[in-house]
C-alpha cells in the first residue's frame, strides 16, 4: 500500500517555536529524522541581504534549537548566496551568523569551499557543487539529516522559489550562469534528481508578491503577511502546495512539472494529505512573478524577438534596474540590449552609455558598439547571467555604489569581504569601488 504522502500548514501568529516544533514532530519527529551521525545540515535560503528575500531568522533560530533539545550532535547551517554577493557577509547581514554563535550552530559558507564536478543526467552536463555538500549529503547520504528552509517567494525568472529551487545555492556561482535562460527549470530538476531534501520546512510568515528581489520602496505592494509555515518529508509535495497558497499550479511552474514527471515525489495536489488545510483556504492569496516594471524613464530597453529568456538576461537585468532606481535613485540615460533579434535600425539610433546583457545581445553587437560609442561607454555581461557583471555595469551607469547596497558600515564589510578571501571563497562580485 502506498504511504500518504502529508503536509502541514501551521500558523506562526501563536508563535514560531510552537510552528516549527508541531512541523517537525508532524514529520516524524527528531527521532525518527536523525540519522545514525545525530549530525543535522539546515540549507537556509540567504540569496542576498536585501529585505524580505532570506529565510527569516527566527525561523532558523527556533529549527537549530529544536534539533539541539532532541539529541542532535552538530548543526550546521549553510548557503552559498547569488552572484554579485559573498555568503559571508549575507550571513552577518542578515543576523544570521549571530544565531549560529548564540545556539552553537556552525555556519558553513559553500561559497568557501572545494568544488566538485556533478553531472546533471537531463542536461548531459557538469556543476560545480560544494565539496562539501557532495562529501556529507550526497556521498553519506544516509548517515545525515538534511533540513531544506526556504522562504516563499514568487520569482521573476522562475516564477517561484521554494525546496526544489533551494538547491540551487548548494552550486557555485561560476556554474549558475550556464543554462541560467530557457534551461533553467530543466537545470533545478536534474539537481533534484542528484539530492533531496528530508524535510522541507517553508518560512510563509510573509510572502514576496511581483517577484523574490523586490524594492523596499515597494513593499506595500509586493509583501504579503501569511503567518504560515509549510512542512513535510517531500519536498516537492511542500512545494506544490505551497505554490497553490500564493496562487499557482503545478503547470504553471516548469520545474516542479519536470520533478512531477520525474516521478520523484508527489505532484498530484489531490493526492497530498494537507494538514490545516483551512490554513490554505483562508490565507490563500493569487500572486504575480511579473516586475512591477518600476525602471527610469529616460532608460531605453531592447529587446530581442527571437530569443529573450526571461530566465536569464531579461529579468535578471530588470530586477536591478528596478532595485537601484527605486532604493538608490538610480538614474536613467542610457541604454540596455538583451536577446537575440534585436532590430538593427533600433541599434544605429543608439547614442551615448550602453549596457548589453547576455551572450546573445553581446555576439551580435558587442564589437559595433564599443567601435561606435567606445569602450568606456559599454559594458557587457556575459552569458545569461552574470549577475556580478550586471551589478557592475547597472551600478556604473545608474550612478549607484556598490557599497551602498549593504546594510553595513563599509569598513566593516570591505574586512568581511578580505577575511572571505583569505578563506577562499569563489564568489563572483563586482568591484566594490
């Protein structure tokens, strides 16, 4: 007979100790879920520093405790953060590194680690995956407990991020930009063939509306309060119903529809077992991944018409945009490309600063328009998305910088940013000056 596959909704408004806790004991409990090392591994999602885009703290807080009080040996929280950024210092930011130091948990920075070819069976292609992660949760997969936490989110790339896209951050960032435009969801579903979660426990006491980056100038139209928390042993029977809660479906999202095919857990949402499904009822909202579109309007987009994934260069630029202008008066004034297709006539109008965005773009009119504007006034992000060289490019041409976009002293973090080279991390960042 086959086993009824659950998930359980609880409600944070009566405290998040006593959510996280009725989560895990929902899903068997400490005994049953640690393993024969006691050793527990919590992957946070702390993509960034920016507001309302991490894992909430609490949250991470109340999970180590509860595995702490019920016979875990070593706890160890690990990430490793977007492009553009170093887990480090998104780990300080975001207070996370001061709940590892007060619960006596070890914050692990993949971004510091070995890497290690894995190769995706779909694609027919190779990562870059965190030794470390290979070493204790693919190769002793069985002797550890891996605890995934992610945050609900809608997604301008992907319309969603929740357990399955979580994994993403157990890659380095050189191995994000390959496949990182109409791949994607494929590229998420072949990881999640390599390495699953035990559990799934998703952080729903808010929720991003018009995408997982949003501007804090807009909050009031893109955070949605929830008080929920999402919980169960298949994380992509978590992920199907906690899209439904923020309005999507299971064909609305490539990547759980992938994992549905798989056959690697349950994509069927009426043959999940949900647990205070009143929760889902009442609380049920309909989200957008769509970007407000916020941008500059003196800023001029082109656009390719035979390929411009939304995936890759088109949202992952947009995003940026977005941000700097509406939290750090980014200016307009000059000119983005991005895609394949780009009207040529559209092009010889073009005067002054450019940005191109993405190989495609770059190929077709790179070498034109530094030999026409100049070198100074252009510059390229390569492949679909290198999100440190669009940080670098947007933040020159918008008149933004880059240290402004961290909630630190900059002393402070220009220290963080040196104790995280000499450790050896690979993050891709901008320059910081």
């Amino acid at each position: 007979m086959k086993k009824e596959i659950g998930v359980v909704l609880e409600d944070t408004s009566t405290g998040v100790g006593r959510a996280v806790r009725a989560c895990f004991e929902f899903c068997g409990g400490a005994k049953t879920l640690l393993k024969s090392s006691r050793d527990v591994y919590i992957k946070v999602n702390a993509v960034d520093l920016k507001k309302y885009c991490y894992t909430d703290p609490e949250v991470v807080r109340e999970t180590i405790l509860y595995f702490k009080e019920n016979g875990a040996r070593n706890i160890y929280v690990i990430e490793n953060c977007t492009q553009g950024n170093f887990t480090r210092l998104v780990f300080k930011a975001t207070g996370i590194t001061r709940i590892c130091n007060e619960t006596g948990a070890v914050p692990v920075f993949l971004d510091e680690t070995e890497p290690i070819p894995v190769f995706l069976e779909t694609l027919e292609s190779f990562i870059d995956m965190s030794a470390f992660v290979f070493e204790r949760l693919i190769k002793n997969r069985d002797e550890n407990l891996y605890v995934s936490l992610p945050k609900l989110k809608t997604h301008s790339m992907t319309q969603i991020t929740l357990s399955i896209k979580n994994q993403f951050g157990l890659v380095h960032q050189n191995s994000r930009i390959a496949d990182h435009n109409y791949r994607l969801h494929q590229k998420f579903a072949d990881i999640y063939r390599v390495i699953r979660p035990d559990v799934a426990l998703v952080d729903g006491i808010i929720a991003t509306n018009h995408g997982h980056y949003i501007a804090e100038s807009n909050r009031d139209r893109c955070v949605y309060p929830m008080n929920l928390l999402i919980a169960g042993t298949d994380p992509l029977a978590v992920d199907v119903v906690a899209s439904k809660l923020i309005g999507f479906s299971v064909k609305d999202v490539e990547h759980l529809n992938l994992c549905k095919d798989f056959g690697i857990g349950e994509g069927d949402i009426k043959k999940i077992s949900i647990h205070n499904s009143h929760l889902l009822r009442e609380r049920q909202q309909k989200l957008t991944y769509q970007l407000l579109e916020d941008f500059p309007a003196d800023l001029k987009i082109l656009r390719g018409k035979t390929r411009c994934c939304k995936e890759g260069c088109r949202r992952n630029t947009e995003t940026v945009v977005e941000v700097l202008h509406r939290d750090h008066g980014g200016r307009g004034g000059f000119t983005i490309l991005m895609g394949k297709g780009i009207d040529p006539k559209e092009v010889k109008k073009i005067t002054g600063r450019v940005h191109i965005a993405g190989g495609c773009a770059i190929e077709d009119y790179g070498l034109e328009l530094v030999k026409r504007l100049g070198k100074k006034n252009v510059t390229m992000s390569a492949g679909c998305n290198n999100l440190a060289d669009t940080l670098h490019g947007l933040c020159g041409h918008m008149k933004v910088s880059p240290l402004k976009l961290v909630p630190l002293n900059p002393l402070n973090s220009l220290l963080t940013l040196c104790t995280a080279k000499v450790k050896g991390t690979r993050a891709k960042i901008p320059p910081v000056l």
